[in-house]
C-alpha cells in the first residue's frame, strides 16, 4: 500500500471517529444542559418569572445586537459588561445588603465586621448555589429575599436600557444608545432572560458541587471559584502539548533528513502559459468587493473602538442615535469574515478552471450570478441588522430578517439560507471544474481530491449555522455556532489554503507532486486531529458538562503542534519564493504567505494557547485577551493568506502588467506593523489589567464601568491609534494597488514579458 494511500485512510478514520465524539458530545450537552422553568416563584406563592418572559427577554436581547452589546456566559463584545457576571454580582450585594440592614442594624454590607461579613457570604453562598429545580412541577422555587433583590436589579436594568436619567451615566460608559429597548414589556422581559443565565451560573448540577457553567465566573461572594477538574485538565493540556510537539519534531527530524534528488526548476513560469477563460476574468468583480468591503470594515472598526473612550458620540457627533455600537461591531466583525471569505471564494472560481484547463457552458454566467448574490445578501442582510437594532423591526420579523445577536453568525435566517444556497452555488462551480481534472487522473489527483472535498466541506458546513431555532437552548446554540466559526473557518478553510498553495507551488514547478501530496495530506491529518474536537475549548463554560472540559483541554492543545514548527514553513515558502529569478513575479504573494506563518505561531499558537485551557480560560473568557487572539489569528492568518491568494490570482488576471513595488511594500509592512501595534500597545495590556482584576475581585469587575473607566485604560485605548493608522494606511495601499491594475495599469512591452517569466 502506498503512502499516500494509507494517509489518506489515516485521514478518512481520523475525520469519522473524530466527528463521532462531537456529535455524542453535542448529545451530552442537550441531556445535561441548564432547564429553562416554566415559573419562578416564591415560596409564597408569587409569581417572579414564566418561561415565557424568559424566551421573549431571549428575543428582546438579540433585537439589541445580542453578543454586540456586552456578553453572556462570556461570549460577545468587551465594552459593556458580561449580563451574566454582572447581574449575580448585583443580586448577591443586594441580598448581603438586605441582610446587613435587618440583621445587624447597619447601613450595608460594607459597614459589617470581617467576622459578620464572613457568615454572611457564606449564607448568601449556601442559599445561592442551593438547585431548588422541581423536575416535576418545572419550577425554580426562591425566598422572598431573593425577589425583592432579583426586582432591584430588575429595575436597575430595565432603567439602563430605557432613557432614564439616572443611569445616563452607565449607559455613556457602555456605550449604549438611549432606549436601547424603547418597550418597557421588552425591558422588564429582557431581564428574566438574564436573571436566567446568572442562575445557571451560580446553581449547582443535581448531585454535583459544580455549578452548570462550571463555577464560571468568578465570584468569591457565592463560591464561584474555578473548580478541580480545571486545574487538572489545564495540566493534562499542557503535556498534551508538549508530547505533541515531540512527536512532530520526530517526524520532522526523521523525513527531512532524507536526501532527495534535486529538482530540475522549470526555465520558464509554467503559469503564464495558463490560458485566463471568461470566467477566471469574471472573477475579477471579487476582489474588488474584497477590498471595498476591506475598507469598510477598517472604518467600522474604528468607530467601535472610539466607543470605547466617548461611549455614545464620535467627537461630539451623536453618533450612537444613527449607527449604535452594538451595529457598528456586528458589521466590523461579520465584514471580516464575509472579505476575507469572498478572497477565497475568489481564489476557487478562478483556480477551478486554471486546474482542469476546461470551462464548463455557462460557467461565467455562474460566477457573475453568484456575485451579484453576494452584493444583495450584505446589503439585504446589513439593513435588517440596523432595523432590528434600531428597534423598528418587531420581535416577530427579527429573527428571520434582523439581527440573530449571536457573533459572526449574527444575520437573520432568510439571508443565512440565502449565503447557504450561494455556497452550494460556489461549490458546484468549483466542482464542475475540478471533478474533470480528478477524473483524468495524474500526479496531482490527491491534491486536487482534497481541495475539492474542503471545498465540498466549506459549502455544506457552513449549514451547521440553520441547525438551531429561534428558541433553541442557548447551550446547544453555542454548539452550533461554534461548528461555524471553528470549524468552518478556522477548520476547512485551512484545509482549502493549504491544498490551493500546494497546487500552485507544484503547479510553478518548486516542488514535485509527489512530495506536495505527502506534505498536504499529513499537514491536513495533524491539523484535523486537534482542529475537530479542539471547537469544545470554546463550550467550557456554556452549559456543558465537564466531558467538554477534558475533550477541549486535549484537543485544543493539539491544535497549536503544528504551528510550532511553522518557523519551518515561512524559511521553506521564502526559499521557495527565490528559487528561481522568474518567481520575482510573485514575490508579493510569496510574502504574505511568509507574514501567514508568523502569525499562526504568534496570533493563533502563542496568543491562542494564552487562552485555549481551561483554568486560564477561566479567569480571560471575554476580556480583552480573547480579541487579542481574534485580531491576530484571524487577520493575521486568514486575512494575509486571502490577500495572498488574491495577489496570486491577479498576476494571472493582468499577466502583461507591471506591478508597481511601493503600494505592495507599504501594504504588507504597514499591514504587519499596525497588527503588531493593535496587539501589543493597547490588547495585550489592558487583557492583562484585567486579568489581575478578575482573579483579585471576581470577573464582574475586570468588566465593570469602574475598572473599564480607569485613566489607564482609556490611555491604553488611544494607543491603539498609531498601529490603527499605520494599518489602515497599508489596506489604502493595497487597495490603491489593485485599483491601478484597471484604472492605470503600466504594461510591459512583449520583450519584458518573456523576461520577467524566464530565466
């Protein structure tokens, strides 16, 4: 048996038994996951909440731009604070409070002895964490106490959203519109909904002394501190990660020792001799979007981060009354997703025929119609999200049209089935292209196999995103959108760009398809081994059970061994670039896909590891070392890897230009600077602030006005400034760039054509 032959059965199983796990995980999560009452009520009889109230205060939620505006079990944005730390950290103060009054005479908790505190705290944590879930009758039954507090807090926050006054001052410091929720029924539903998260927070799993979000957050005032189990599986994960970049030095020690004949380098670029098809010149379209959309979400994402120090205007500008920051996020972070996939989208349609040298009937008219599909999705889909946040769009319309309210997944179910069909759309493009070329065989059949199967997968994963409802379980919601934004970008979507880049390097003729089929292969199984069961780091603290803890903690170690060893990567792809004076056309690319690997060491191993195990993750879910992670694994990695592949595509698009070096050197230093500069001037620092806030306080206050108000911390956020100028000046010029191809291309005489593409 031959070796690619057992890879790819090594790949088959992997991917069976690894989808396997997942699947009965997700079916642990739906038997184990927190209950939703069908009331709340005191002993007395009162009724405090209905289910009811709980799912339409879930609605009302998602209207204002759900995890835009603040999180919820951790998960959203970082401005306003966690709904769900903050509320059991109010109700808890309320309830010490109320105590300190009627027991000891005094004006609040504050006022008490260390001694008296002491026995209150633990009362308060008995009480608290006590689960008085009825199964049978599907009610939550609490004191009287807990009312009155659970309706302060109520009122704090049906005031907050609204236009009252009193807490104009918070609202500015979170960046909040006036009436956020103009319906006061809304108002008062919305916080039945997160009363709800903050109970599963702090109430324990029946027979268990762990609560349903595994003692996450951290509140010492109710004994939420991180639990055993996270101690010993961050541990476990950091072994896992070692034994895992022993093995891969092996392997890499053991089959690049051998001597390999060397290769006879073709005297001429083999690309230029491709002939550009109507439809790999439609493509063209694509990537001016790319850069169009590019700009937009660099401005977008400007005016998110000025939120941060004005709260509701942009130098004076009442900015929040037109585009809210919750609308102005939502936009900034699905535009990064929707440029960087349109690059590769992009990318497929033009390579599809450049592969097989066949272009199916009608395949232009394909690729034109799929564009114009895009346009009306974003503009379709941009405008319901600002009706919805808006509060013009009504509860019923919202999910369907509206904004969803969960990140990167955000736009409503018409426009997600509309994406979905234009990807099936994409991927029947791709694949009438590709099949011919698999069909005839050859040295590239596996290459071209696996890019065709990830292409496969990116058309038909992305429906992981239609598998939950409007009232689905917030915890199997996160499953599912975790399958998304894990899997399918950050999954195969690698796998796309990894089998793309190999094709073009055989195809250039710097690497023999033999080899080039062997690396792919066995960069896709070790990618794959963490990369599936690595989506549960992200599920710790959603509802889950611990399984999730110990399968994430192991798996999403596995995911940072192969970017150990992309040091190895950058030095090959670099040589590769200068193998040859020809391959000087496409020393851009080449360069990007160098700045590719940098990152995944950086942004997605070192910054992600930071994060990924679960006692680390414990204390840094949502703070400022999450975007951190973001910002640098997914433009630093998937952005610079979109513009590469767009560069390479645009050499065959405009074969007889002149590229002209100084907008292609100012794009990819200003790029990479700026990156560095966001990171480490303003992300870095205030995460790890934060960091020490919440492991000293409790998380509520590394989120709380507060902490977030500090001189400090708006220092630190007007540092981001430099780095956000230098990068958006390196967009303006990559943009500048592609622009000139079509508005004022250079043309090289014939005689420097046939220079530039020889020897």
């Amino acid at each position: 048996m031959s070796s690619t032959r057992k890879l790819w059965i090594a790949l088959a199983t992997l991917l069976a038994v690894s989808f396997a796990v997942l699947l009965w995980v997700g079916g642990e999560i739906h038997r184990e996951m927190p209950p939703v009452p069908e009331q709340v009520v005191t002993r007395s009889g009162q009724v405090v909440f209905t289910r009811a109230d709980i799912e339409t205060g879930r609605q009302v939620w998602q209207t204002t731009g759900g995890q835009q505006l603040g999180s919820v079990w951790g998960h959203g944005s970082y401005v306003a604070p966690d709904w769900t730390a903050d509320w059991l950290h109010r109700e808890a103060v309320d309830l010490l409070d109320q105590w300190a009054r009627r027991d000891y005479a005094v004006a609040g908790f504050e006022a008490l002895g260390k001694a008296e505190q002491a026995a209150l705290t633990a009362r308060l944590t008995e009480m608290m964490r006590a689960n008085t879930y009825d199964a049978a009758t599907k009610s939550v039954v609490i004191d009287d106490d807990r009312a009155l507090a659970i309706s302060n807090v109520s009122a704090h926050y049906q005031s907050l959203f609204g236009n009252d006054p009193a807490t104009a001052v918070l609202r500015e410091n979170y960046a909040m519109k006036d009436n956020t929720v103009a319906d006061a029924g809304h108002r008062r539903a919305m916080t039945a909904f997160y009363w709800w998260t903050a109970w599963s927070a702090v109430t324990q799993r029946p027979g268990k002394d762990i609560t349903y979000t595994n003692n996450w957050p951290h509140e010492p005032l109710v004994g939420n501190v991180p639990p055993a189990n996270l101690f010993m599986w961050t541990v476990f994960s950091v072994l896992f990660l070692i034994a895992g970049i022993a093995l891969l030095g092996w392997h890499y020690a053991v089959s690049h020792g051998k001597d390999e004949a060397p290769l006879q380098l073709p005297a001429t670029d083999p690309l230029a001799k491709v002939v550009v098809t109507p439809s790999m010149k439609a493509t063209a379209k694509y990537f001016w979007v790319v850069m169009a959309l590019f700009l937009v979400q660099i401005l977008l994402g400007a005016m998110t981060a000025h939120y941060q120090v004005e709260g509701q205007e942009a130098y004076g500008f009442a900015l929040a009354e037109y585009l809210p920051y919750s609308l102005s996020r939502s936009w900034h972070t699905q535009l990064a997703v929707l440029w960087i996939a349109t690059a590769w989208l992009g990318m497929g349609l033009y390579i599809g025929p450049a592969i097989s040298g066949h272009e199916p009937k009608f395949q232009a008219l394909g690729v034109h119609v799929l564009w114009v599909c895009l346009i009306i999705i974003v503009v379709g889909a941009f405008a319901g999200q600002w009706f919805a946040v808006m509060q013009k769009l009504g509860l019923a319309r919202n999910f369907w049209f509206g904004h969803q309210g969960w990140e990167y997944v955000d736009i409503g179910r018409f426009w997600q089935w509309f994406l979905f069909i234009g990807l099936g759309l994409w991927l029947t493009l791709v694949g009438r292209c590709l099949v011919p070329a698999i069909r005839a065989g050859g040295e590239s059949k596996s290459i071209t196999t696996l890019l065709f199967l990830s292409t496969v997968a990116i058309g038909l994963f992305y429906g992981a995103g239609l598998m939950w409802g409007e009232h689905t379980h917030l915890s199997m919601v996160e499953y599912w959108r975790w399958w998304v934004v894990h899997l399918w970008v950050e999954g195969f979507f690698e796998v796309f760009a990894t089998a793309v880049i190999a094709f073009l390097f055989t195809k250039l003729g710097l690497i023999k398809n033999s080899t080039a089929t062997v690396a792919v292969l066995f960069a896709t199984i070790v990618f794959m081994a963490g990369g599936v069961l690595g989506t549960l780091h992200h599920l710790y603290f959603t509802g889950t059970p611990v399984a999730v803890i110990a399968l994430g903690a192991a798996f999403s170690a596995l995911e940072v061994v192969p970017l150990a060893y992309v040091g190895f990567e950058a030095y090959h792809t670099f040589k590769l670039g200068q193998a040859t004076p020809w391959m000087q056309r496409y020393k851009w690319p080449i360069l990007f896909f160098v700045a590719v690997a940098f990152w995944n060491l950086v942004g997605a191993g070192l910054f992600g590891f930071l994060i990924n195990p679960p006692l680390p993750l414990y204390y840094m879910q949502g703070l400022n070392l999450t975007p951190l992670h973001g910002h640098t694994a997914l433009f630093g990695v998937y952005g610079m890897l979109g513009i590469g592949l767009m560069l390479f595509c645009l050499r065959g698009l405009k074969p007889d230009a002149i590229w002209p070096e100084a907008p292609l050197r100012t794009g990819f230093w200003a790029l990479n600077i700026g990156l560095v500069g966001m990171a480490l001037f303003t992300l870095l620092p205030i995460g790890i602030l934060q960091l020490g806030a919440a492991i000293e306080h409790g998380y509520w206050f590394a989120r709380s006005a507060d902490f977030m108000q500090q001189p400090i911390i708006e220092m630190l956020v007007w540092m981001r400034v430099p780095g956000d100028t230098i990068f958006s000046v390196g967009a303006v010029s990559i943009a500048w760039f592609v622009a000139r191809l079509w508005i004022a291309p250079r043309k090289a005489a014939v005689g420097e054509v046939v220079a530039a593409t020889s020897r």
